[in-house]
C-alpha cells in the first residue's frame, strides 16, 4: 500500500505566451510521502505545484492523479478529482464574507451533499485539532495570520482529500506564528497525510520530508533526502541556493 | 404659439418612422382611409393635449378630482359630442403631441397649435377654431414707462422658444434682444424677476395672468398677421381626411355661434376658482400624487435593473463570445445615449408595433437603462474580488455556479454597495424624465401646479424638498445595510 503511486508527472511543460516557465518536469509522489519544493523565486514552484491539481493548464504532459490523467479530462471530472486535493495558499484566501465554521462547511455540503449537521461535526472536529474551536463563529478578519492559515488547512481537510498541495504557507507570517502553522502540518506529515510542500523551512523539511526537490530553470535540478540535499548538494545552482537561504536564517 | 419640435423629438420619429416603415410595408399600404370609420367603430375620440397653458387647457381640482378644463377641451367635447362618440382625454409635453398622432397614440392633437407651414408638412390640420392674436405682458410697475409697442424698442423680449412669438419679436421689434424660454411660467417668472422687460404671449394667455396677478399688464402687439399663421387648428395624423372633415363640420359651428367666447369664459371661471388659494398645502394632493409615481417608477426600475444589470454582468463573464458581445453592445449603446432619447424611443418608437401605455414605457425605459449601468458596476465588483478567491474555492471542488453564488457575487456586492447606492438615488432623480411622456411624476405635477397658481418658484422649492426627503430616506436606509455588511467580516 506504501507504494501507491497518488501523483505522477510526466514531461510536464507549461508556457506563459512564448515564456516557458516549465520545461520537464517528472516526478512521482507516493502515497503517505512528504515532498518539499525549493527553489529561487521565479522558478516555477507555484506553477508547478498549481498544475498538479489543473488550477493552471499544462501546456504540454500528463498529470496522473490516482492513475488519471488530468489534462484529459472534462470539466466535470475534474472538479470531481479536485476535491480530492487539497490545497493551502501562501495568502490563506478564506472566505471574508462566511464566518470560519462556514468556510469549513461550504464545500462539503455543496460538492459532497453532506448533511448540515454532519458538516458541522465534520467541521468541529477539524477545527479543535488545529486548536481553533473557539473560533467557529468568528469572521476571518478578526483572526491573527497563523489563526487563519490553520483555519485554511482545516477548509482543506474538511473535504477528506488524499493529498495536499501546500504553496509557502508560512511565508506570508510574522514570524512568531510560523511555528503554530508548522506544527499543524507536522501532525498532519505524521499521521500520513500526503503532501506536496513548496517552502523554504529547513527545520519542517528535514524532519518530515521523504526527499526535497530543487526547482530552477524549469527543471527538478536535484532531488534527494532533505539531510543530504541540505547539507551536501550536489548540483551548482543548488548548493548556491541554499548558501544564500542558510545565510538568512 | 408654442414649440416647434426638437432636435432630439426628429431622431425619435425618424426611428419610429422606420419602424413605422417596416411594419406597413409588410402589411401592404392601405390607401383606403379609415380614420373616421375608426374612431366610430371605437367609440371613441382620443386627444392629446399638455394642460399646462392656461385658459387653452389646464389642470385643476374640480370635487376633489383632477380634471383637464380650458377652451380647447370644450372644443374637443363639442367636436365628440357631433360624432357621438366618448372623449378621452391623454396629456402629455406640448413637444411630443404631434409624435403622438404620427405614431397613433391619439386620434388627435390640441393645444393651441399653429397650423403652420412646416407643421403641415407632416400632419393633416383642421379649420382654424380660434385666433387669439398676440401682445404683451409687463410688469406694473412699468405701465409709464412701455405704453405701447413703440416704446419696446431695445427692450429685453422673451418668448418661449421655438414659437412665432419668439420670431415676431427677434423681426418687428427694432434692436429688442430676444430671450427664449422652454416654459411661459419660467417666463413669467423671468419677468416680474425684471430679468425680461416684456413677454411676448398670445392675448389669452397674457389676459388670464393679468386677471390673476395685479403686478402684470397687458398691451397690444400692434402686429398686422396672417390668420392662417396665429390660430389655432387640431392635428391629425396625415392622410384622415374623413375624419378632419368631420370635425370641420363642428369647427363650421362653433365659428357661427363664436362658442369659443363662452368657452373662454368658462376657463376663466375655473382659473378664479383655482387661484383663490395658491398655497402650496393647498396643492399637497398634486404633490403627493407626484411623489407616489416617482417612488413607484424608482422601485419598479431599480428591482428589474438589478436583475438586468446581474445577467448582463453574468454574460460579460460567459465562455460563448456572442453572449459577452452582445452585453457589451447593450451596455456600450445604452450609455451612450440619453436617457430622454430612450424614454421617447420606447413610448414612441416601440408604441408603432405593440402599444405600452405611458407609465409601463417610462419604467421599462428607466429600467433597461439602469440595468447597463448596474452591470457596469457588478462587473467592476467581480474583477475587485482577489484571485485568490476564485483558486481557493476552484481548489475545493467547488462548481462555477458555487463559487459566484457563495463566494464572488456576496463580496463583489458588499464592494459595490455605494456604488449601487449613488445608482438608485441618481435613478430616483433621473426618472423625472417620463414626465415628457406624461408620466404623472414629480416633475409632471410640479409643472401642472405652476401653470395652476402662477407662482414660479415655490412649487420647485416644494418639489426640490420632495426630492432630497426621498434620496436623504433612501441614503440612511442604504447606510444602514452597508454598515451591517461591514459588520460581517
Ligand atoms: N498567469 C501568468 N501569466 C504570465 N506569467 C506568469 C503567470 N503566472 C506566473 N507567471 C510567471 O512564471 C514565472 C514563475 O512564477 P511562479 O509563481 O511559479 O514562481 P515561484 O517559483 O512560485 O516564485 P516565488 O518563489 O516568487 O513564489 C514568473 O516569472 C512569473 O512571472
Ligand atoms: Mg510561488
């Protein structure tokens, strides 16, 4: 069961008008496995990672979710297949005009006809393990970033998908509240959630990731174990990269 | 006597004519004329008239009930009482009757109409039922000073625009500057304001103000004129002359009896009882019934301009091309033309192929425009609503359906709330334009009741008032929901 294949990328390729932001991009992501991307901005992580669940086309490859491939779809399907991935932006983008327990109630009562009261279970129980029950009622607005990037992870969960896509959720934090986000995501990494994480948190990654993946160019330059990759990169871009992000820290 | 047409009046009826064009043609034109034969057949003589020119026609409370009276109504009673047929009487602005008998609004139009020569060219006149002939007001206090016509020259003259007064005046009196006004009761005001010396006006008309107002005179023009030119005679569409012949014959009555003298007398009657009290709270009914029509036509346009403008909005954001251009057409068209335009193309333009009553006109016009501007402004709440909202909800599943119901269209109208807000109170203050159609709104009464009291100003003072209590209501309301809007996130 370790073995199922829940994403697979094949020659995938996407232009922006004559700008080929990703040239071939291949990698598999197993089920239970904890990917992270890094990268220098403008490489194409968002991209990438936008592509996996057809927020943007590809213009060229295949996207295999599950063994189907997304580019050959119909709108339909698609939105069927969606809601099996998750995803959490860099941003949070809640809904501002639906307190948090109806942000966490739309999508199941609208795309899966969940009963209300269900929903709301479903919601509640999501909400107390992010640690944000007593927030149910309250409007986005008035939750601190880290409260509203966990309120987005538990939106996402609240749809029970097979695997979550991550874009920099922490980045747009003050810094105090990066650590409440990232442990959300490390129990969720523990409990054998599969992630795709675009991030820069060396800390997150060495300790939950499967393999780090470095985007440049267009291309995954390197992939390997985060300990390896951090600490003994083999490409030239990448140990660049990394220099400059260890420097920062 | 009064207005020639306008500009904007040409376009209409060139674009109901081609209407009028497309309609006939496929019906094959009937050379037969069935004009009389219809009116019998109905049992009934439709006129128009615009009751705002006293003693030829005015409104005034009679029992408690608003009625039109003046010498042209008791013409127009004799003419039906002869063809034994009812009179129904529409009102409507004096530019837009002639309109109204091209396009078969009415059997006939009267309110002291020239019969002139440019007039002939596109209506079918009468025999002249009655010729005033013109002088002038002034006021009292200048009695010495013009005591005929000679003593005008150089004087400032004003006229309503458009008329042979105003004509006469710019030709016989030496170096007079001529003023135009679109209403003699502006005029009137122009006058005792001094900001006019004399107003040139037919001798009816200036006789009953005199009666009515000790600070006005009256003196002869002294103008030797063609009859055919100064009376006046009721239009008929082109082509009815079974029926002109018919009226002809009550017209032939009225001339050997002179009735116009008792009609005249009568009107001046009605005119005595209706200035005993020009308070404005004596006219409170006028007004109220003024304010209902307007708020009427405000509630009506603004539902179905929303639900407009939302579908147009929503077709702006269609995959199929074809839908997306033809609400930026509509939208496109709809701004680029003037509301007036629009309200005289559906009365008018639209009546030639199935016939909408004045009032319906008016709220389709104000509707159908409001709608292009409502969807201007849903649009510009869509695209302000972030990206990210549109990924988030995409990324959950959710249908595009969904994600405008839930998620775009609550906070794009939460953005545009003022924006709507400033639409409905500029709607309320725009729809005073069905008032050209007859539309007994705000603007229409405040009109009827200056003609009514003589007095220029108060009734656009009451009027203005009416309409700030109305917009000021409507801005708190509007306030109230914005507010709670923001209370929710
Ligand atoms: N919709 C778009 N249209 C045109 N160009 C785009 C579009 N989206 C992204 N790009 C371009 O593609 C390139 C990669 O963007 P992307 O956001 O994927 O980079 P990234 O690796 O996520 O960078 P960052 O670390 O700054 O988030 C950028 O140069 C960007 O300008
Ligand atoms: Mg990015």
């Amino acid at each position: 069961m370790q073995d199922k294949k829940i994403l697979e990328v094949n020659h995938l390729s996407k232009k922006f008008g004559n700008n080929e932001i990703l040239k071939d991009i291949n990698g598999t992501v197993k089920s239970g496995e904890v990917i992270c991307v890094i990268g220098p901005s403008g490489a194409g992580k968002s991209t990438f990672l936008r592509c996996l669940n057809l927020l943007e086309k590809p213009t060229a490859g295949e996207v295999k979710f599950e063994g189907t491939d997304l580019t050959n779809v119909d709108e339909k399907q698609l939105i069927n297949l969606r809601e099996r991935m998750g995803m959490v932006f860099q941003s949070f983008n809640l809904f501002p005009n639906m307190t948090v327990i109806e942000n966490l109630k739309l999508a199941p009562i609208r795309v899966k006809h969940m009963k209300d009261d269900e929903a709301q279970k479903v919601a509640m129980h999501l909400l107390d393990r992010v640690g944000l029950a007593e927030k149910a009622n309250a409007y986005p607005s008035s939750l601190s970033g880290g409260q509203q990037q966990r309120v987005a992870i538990a939106r996402a969960l609240a749809m029970n998908p097979e695997v979550m896509l991550f874009d920099e959720p922490t980045s747009a934090l003050d810094p105090e509240m990066v650590g409440e986000v990232l442990e959300v995501m490390n129990e969720l990494a523990k409990e054998g959630m599969t992630m795709v994480v675009v991030t820069h948190e060396m800390g997150f990654a060495k300790e939950v990731a499967d393999e780090v993946w470095f985007m440049a160019d267009g291309y995954i330059l390197e992939r390997n174990k985060p300990v390896e990759l951090f600490d003994n990169p083999q490409n030239e871009r990448a140990k660049d990269f990394i220099g400059k992000i260890i420097q920062n820290v | 006597m009064k207005k020639n047409f306008k500009a904007i009046i040409q376009i209409i009826l060139m674009a109901a004519a081609m209407f009028a064009l497309t309609v006939v043609s496929t019906n094959h034109v009937s050379a037969a004329d069935t004009s009389l034969q219809r009116v019998k057949q109905r049992g009934e003589l439709i006129m128009v008239t615009s009751p705002d020119y006293p003693p030829y026609e005015f409104q005034v409370n009679k029992h408690g009930k608003d009625q039109i009276v003046g010498m042209d109504i008791d013409v127009a009673k004799k003419v039906a009482k002869d063809l034994h047929v009812k009179l129904v009487i529409k009102s409507m602005n004096f530019d837009s009757l002639l309109v109204a008998i091209q396009t078969g609004k009415a059997d006939m139009a009267i309110g002291g109409i020239n019969p002139t020569a440019a007039r002939r060219q596109s209506v079918d006149f009468s025999k002249i039922y009655y010729t005033g002939g013109q002088s002038f007001l002034i006021n009292s206090s200048d009695v010495n000073k013009y005591k005929s016509v000679k003593n005008l020259k150089g004087a400032k003259i004003g006229a309503q625009t458009g008329t042979l007064q105003y004509g006469l005046a710019k030709k016989r009196i030496p170096n007079a500057s001529v003023k135009g006004m679109d209403k003699s009761t502006d005029l009137v005001l122009a006058l005792k304001t001094h900001k006019i010396d004399a107003l040139g006006i037919e001798k009816p008309s200036a006789e009953a103000y005199v009666k009515n107002d000790p600070s006005l005179k009256m003196i002869p023009s002294g103008y030797s004129l063609n009859k055919n030119e100064t009376g006046a005679a009721i239009a008929f569409k082109k082509g009815s002359t079974s029926l002109v012949n018919a009226v002809n014959k009550s017209i032939d009555q009225i001339k050997a009896k002179d009735l116009t003298s008792q009609y005249l007398a009568d009107a001046g009657k009605y005119m005595k009882v209706n200035t005993v009290n020009t308070s404005m709270f004596h006219y409170w009914k006028y007004f109220a019934k003024g304010v209902e029509y307007t708020i009427l036509i405000s509630i009506v346009s603004t539902f179905f301009g929303v639900l407009i403008g939302v579908v147009l909005a929503l077709m702006r954001f269609s995959k199929q091309k074809w839908l997306r251009g033809l609400a930026i057409s509509y939208t496109e068209f709809i701004r680029g033309t003037p509301l007036m335009v629009q309200v005289l193309f559906v009365y008018f333009g639209i009546g030639v192929v199935v016939n909408i009553p004045a009032l319906i006109s008016g709220m389709i016009a104000v509707s159908l425009n409001s709608g292009a501007y409502v969807a201007e402004i849903i649009r510009g709440g869509i695209n302000s609503v972030a990206k990210g909202q549109t990924e988030a909800a995409e990324s959950l599943g959710l249908s595009k359906g969904d994600l405008m119901r839930f998620v775009i269209l609550p906070q794009a109208f939460k953005n545009i709330w003022p924006a709507l807000g400033n639409e409905f109170i500029s709607l309320i203050k725009e729809s005073s334009i069905v008032s050209i159609i007859g539309v007994t709104d705000l603007i229409y009464q405040l009109n009827i009741v200056r003609a009514d009291t003589y007095r220029g100003v108060m009734p656009i003072f009451v009027a203005m008032l009416l309409y700030f209590i109305m917009t000021f209501a409507l801005t708190r309301v509007l306030n109230h929901f914005e507010g709670k809007m923001k209370h929710a996130g």
